[in-house]
C-alpha cells in the first residue's frame, strides 16, 4: 500500500499503559508496563512493543521474556494480517474497534485481542488460550498523550485490579449511541443503546435493554453476580458472563435466533465500595452461527 489504512492513521503515535494480567479465574496476578507504537514506512508497517512484566504469579514464567515484541502487518482496512516474527494471524477493524486473533511464539498462547479506540484512548484487552482453554487475560487502557502519561501509569497501577461491578442498590441507567457495522465491516448507521438497572439486592440486578435505531430489539434478562462469574437468567436471554478486572465478558443467547458476544469495560472504575460510571462496550451479534453485526461505543450512567 502507498498509503496507511484508516485503522492505521486512527491509532498512529506511541500508546502507553500497564495493562493487568488475571489467571484464568479472573484473579489479578500482575502488571505488564507497555510502551507500543506502529510504524508505516515504505508501504510496511511494523509494530513495536516493549515494557515489562511486574508480578504474574505462576504465570511469570510464561508472560517474562528477555526482549521486545516486533511484527510486522500487512495493512489493510478489511484484513490486517500479522506477519511475524513475534505475532501471527490477523485483525478485521470495525471502524473504532478492531477483532484480532493471533498466536504468540514468545507466549505460546492463542490471543483474541479487542482494541477499541476513543479519540486518544484504548480500550485494550486480550483474552489467552491454551486450545479452548483460558490460559490468562491482560487488560487496561491506553492513552498517547505524553502530559497524561506519568499519571496515566499511577492511575493503571491502582484501578487495574478494580473488580467490575454494576450499581447495586440504585436504580437508574447506563445509555448512549453506539456504531453499528455489518459482518461485511461496513457502517451501518447507529443504535441508541439503554441498559436500565432494577437493583433486586446486592447480588442480583434485572436489567431492561434497549436497542434503537439501525438496529431494534428490547429484552429484559435478570442477572445474578457470583464473584467474577454473571449468569444471566431470563426470560428474554440466557447466558453467562467472566470478569477480569474492570472488563466483563458476556455471551447471551436470546430466546430467537440471535446471540451475542461481548466485553463491557468499566473505564472509571476505582478500589472501594461503588461502581463505575463509564462503561466503553463492543457487542458482537450472531444470527444463528453466522457473524451478522458489530456494536460498540461509549455508555454513561444516570440514576433514576
């Protein structure tokens, strides 16, 4: 390409965060101090990685390594596939969002890595596998403006580890307006989506969605939190969901032919008793086993 993707040129510049590390449990184990940045030269694109892991558990040994990450990226708006020598596999960007899954020789893990971009943020995470087995999970946020990023840092060390918890005694509701993109990766217009909180007590929460505009469905669904884990009980969806850290991993299906896979990040999460106010959502749809949709955007919360 003579010329750098779209993806390219939205998260150009050099992205600092210290992203955390959860056992498969969802157990926070560790840091890992990151400095990355893509290069376009040429027409080739290099990506570069360096940082540092701090703890890790049992998981050091895996996650240590004695130099920096280096790959290089075949661009491209629709397929960004990842050439080596310490990532392959390849990325489908969304607009701001991007679906990759790779393998790391260095890690030796299978990575499903969700990044979605808001303006100079990133909203990072990669869920590791071992086969079909969570082997770990890095997650955190990301900005690339130098005057943010020594408090940047101090504000990762202290909320990484923050648990992802909704409101659970007062009612009210998360909402905003979210992209929508077909499987083709083409816009598709937006959708007004509300997440309203019907607190039941400390563990169970009803939740009544609504999605509107480009894409219209309403489903009530009663959700009950059991440490990391969520399990969503009905009546209009079934399905559970895994939480490492500030992030929760929701797979839903709905009582027609639809399904849903997601992550919900609470970007303002803090230490103590009380919940966020900021959630950055992506939202991936399936019609039958078939993907058909991508949503994701910013919510904010509002009590009733």
């Amino acid at each position: 390409m003579s010329e750098p993707s779209a993806w390219q040129r939205r998260i150009q510049g050099e992205w600092h965060g210290k992203p955390s590390l959860f056992d498969a449990s969802g157990t926070w184990v560790g840091y890992e101090q990151v400095s990355r940045s893509s290069v376009f030269e040429d027409g080739v694109t290099t990506y570069y990685m360096d940082g540092g892991l701090e703890a890790g558990g049992p998981l050091a040994g895996r996650f240590r390594l004695g130099a920096p990450f280096e790959f290089g990226v075949d661009d491209s708006d629709v397929n960004r596939v990842y050439t080596g020598p310490d990532f392959y596999g390849t990325g489908q960007p969304y607009g701001g969002f991007v679906d990759a899954h790779y393998y790391s020789p260095g890690w030796q893990v299978d990575l499903n890595t969700w990044n979605q971009t808001i303006d100079d943020m990133q909203v990072y995470s990669s869920l590791m596998y071992q086969g079909p087995s969570i082997v770990a999970c890095f997650n955190g946020l990301y900005t690339r403006d130098p005057a943010k990023v020594e408090r940047w840092t101090a504000d990762e060390s202290a909320n990484g580890p923050a648990s992802y918890i909704l409101p659970t005694k007062n009612a009210g509701a998360y909402s905003g307006t979210c992209e929508l993109y077909g499987a083709d990766q083409k816009p598709g217009g937006t959708v007004n989506v509300t997440v309203e909180l019907d607190p039941i007590n400390l563990l169970r929460t009803r939740h009544h969605v609504t999605w509107a505009g480009a894409l219209d469905r309403r489903y009530t669904v009663e959700v009950r939190r059991d440490g990391f884990r969520s399990f969503y009980e009905g009546p209009d969806a079934w399905g559970n969901a895994q939480a490492y850290g500030r992030a929760s991993y929701p797979s839903l299906h709905f009582t027609d032919v639809w399904k849903l896979k997601g992550r919900e990040f609470m970007v303002d999460a803090t230490q103590g008793m009380g919940a966020g106010k900021t959630l950055a959502v992506a939202y991936e749809l399936f019609e039958g086993g078939a993907p058909a949709a991508v949503v994701h955007g910013v919510l904010t919360w509002s009590s009733s």
